[in-house]
C-alpha cells in the first residue's frame, strides 16, 4: 500500500536542509529504484521553483511500504530528523486514484 509521508519544517532550517539533502536523496533514490516511490518534493516557503534564501516549509513523500509501521519507520529515520530539520511528520494510508 502507498503511504503519504508528510513533513513540516522547524523556521530557520535551511543550512541544516541543504547540508542533510545528499542523505535525503540517496533514500528517496532507492525507494524509486526499488519501484517503491510514487512521487518526492520539498514545498517551497513561496510560490517559486527556486523559493532561494525563502527555503522550503517540508516535504511529502508518496512510496510504498508493506505497513503503515514500517512506511513510520522509514520516515522516522530520515536524514532531515537527525539534522533537526523537520518539526513534525505525519504518515498515513495513501490510496491512489488518478491518473
């Protein structure tokens, strides 16, 4: 089953994002080589592609995973929790409809 993980941002994190995202990334990476991931991205603090010194507000991941309990797992080990980065993440049941 998909799982929605959905993470906001503490204020004043943008060095400590930038500086986490490689790990980030790399995880993200093998989800979707794995065939696992639906869809990845940061929401940025303004209505820009490139929101600059404005950073980003979280992120959503869409992937799946075999339980809600191991989709919290992942998401509680991701390189944006240990560089302090995220204040909070939400994950739950994604059911995908469209397209």
């Amino acid at each position: 089953m998909f799982y929605a993980i959905i993470s906001e941002d503490k204020p004043g994190t943008l060095e400590q994002r930038m500086s986490a995202r490689p790990d980030h990334l790399a995880r993200l990476e093998a989800l979707r080589d794995q065939g696992r991931l639906l869809i990845a991205g940061p929401h940025p603090a303004i209505d820009s592609e490139d929101p600059g010194p404005a950073g980003f507000t979280g992120s959503l991941v869409v992937a799946e995973f075999d339980s809600l309990e191991l989709a919290q797992a992942w998401a509680d080990e991701d390189p944006y929790i240990s560089a302090g980065v995220y204040q909070r993440v939400v994950v739950k049941p994604y059911k995908k409809v469209l397209p």
